[in-house]
C-alpha cells in the first residue's frame, strides 16, 4: 500500500513527457524560431520589397498600398510572432541560469520581457498606422504621407530604430552565462559583441551601424543558442530516462 502510495506521488512530481519535452528543447526551439523570423524579415524587405531603394515617404506609402496584405503578415510575423516566442526563450533562459546568477538573471529577465513587450506593441502599431495609410492614399495621397511621417519613428523607436533593450538583454544573458559557465565560452563572448552593438544603436551617429550589426549578428547568436539549448535538454532528458 506505501509502495503504491509512492508511486503516486512521483508520478505527480514528475509527470510523463517532461523528459523528452523540457523548458530547455522547448528554449531551442523558441530560439532557432527567432533566427529564422530575422532572417525571413531581412529576405523579405531587402530582396523582395527592395525597401533599401526607396527614399521618400510617398514612395514607401506607395509600395504598402501595392504589398499591403503580405506587409501585414510579415509585420505580424516579425514583430508579434518575434515578441511571443522571444518570452518563451526568454523564461527559458532564466530557468536554466538562474541558480548560479539569481539576481542578475531576475534583472535580465525583466529587460527580455519588456524587450518582448516593446517587440509586439511596435508590430501592433505598424500594422494598424499601415492600414490606415493605405485606406488615405486612395482618397489623400499627402495625408497619407503624413500620417506615415508621424507614425514611422513611434514604430522604430520601440520595436526597430533603438535595439537598446534588446541588446542589454543580449549582453546580459552573456554575462550570467559566463559567470554560471554556462552554454559554451565562445557563444557567451560572442553574444557581448551583439549586445554592446545593440546598445550602441541608441546613438544616433552610430544607429545605423549598431542596428545593422545587432541584427545580423544576433541571427547567429540565435542559432548557437538553440543549437546549446537544445543539446542540454536532450542530455537532461537522457539522464532522467536513465534514472527511471
């Protein structure tokens, strides 16, 4: 009857598929995810919209009216999708450093979630201030174009012009790894780089540059990251089967 009793309450502790399923392989995931949004916006907006080409603001009010339904999925999926999934990898990350760092990883926490939050109200935005824009031009082209004027730097400065909060999330997570020993060395130095290059987009005369190798080079962050990620969850996973 104990032993039944036992039995029981462990398998409430410990419930089936949290072994091949845990916060870790789900964090890969939620990471690899985030790489490839960034590299699916980039392709979109460079190659297939040439955004990069046009220069003033009826010419980009223009190309919205011409792109505007697959301009709102891709706003939809790079900034709220990029702003669900970010939380997720976000949780995981501090789940998995918080025991040697919990103060820095209860800060860093707290700078991803509202990188999250910041992420998804910029995309909110856009795809409204673009519906809105392409409902004018029909009836005002110039008040369209001003509307865009007014709206466009509210859009960048919180989810695309400023990457700040992102980058000290970045550089953060780096630096609780490293003291945690953590992920691998290299990918913890490596993610230094791209959060100072975030910070350093909040000056205006390095904006450009900073935000361009934030971007870019968090897309390998990404990829190292779920990569580690997912490989310490399936060590876990193997060593919880063994003790079964």
């Amino acid at each position: 009857m104990a032993s039944s009793t036992n039995q029981a309450v462990e398998s409430i502790e410990r419930p089936t598929g949290v072994s091949r399923w845990n916060y870790l392989r789900v964090g890969g995931l939620a990471a690899l995810t985030e790489a490839a949004i960034y590299v699916a916006g980039i392709a979109y907006f460079l190659v297939i919209l040439d955004f990069a080409s046009v220069t003033g603001a009826l010419q980009q009010v223009e190309l919205f009216v011409a792109n505007e339904t697959s301009l709102y999925a891709m706003y939809l999926l790079i900034y709220v999708i990029f702003g669900i999934v970010l939380v997720t990898l976000v949780l995981a990350l501090h789940e998995h450093l918080k025991a040697d760092a919990p103060m820095l990883m209860r800060a860093t926490t707290a700078f991803g979630l509202i990188w999250a939050g910041l992420v998804i109200a910029s995309g909110m935005i856009a795809s409204l201030a673009t519906g809105v824009v392409v409902d004018l031009y029909s009836t005002d082209p110039t008040q369209a174009t001003t509307v865009w004027l007014a709206v466009s730097p509210v859009i960048d400065g919180l989810g695309g012009g400023n990457e700040i909060i992102g980058g000290l999330w970045t550089l953060l997570v780096s630096v609780a790894a490293l003291r945690a020993r953590a992920l691998h060395r290299l990918v913890n130095y490596f993610g230094l780089v791209v959060g100072i290059a975030g910070i350093l987009s909040a000056i205006p005369a390095l904006g450009e540059i900073g935000g361009g190798i934030f971007g870019l080079t968090q897309i390998v962050w990404f990829v190292a990251l779920g990569v580690l990620l997912l490989g310490a969850g399936g060590r876990e996973a193997s060593t919880y089967l063994r003790e079964e």
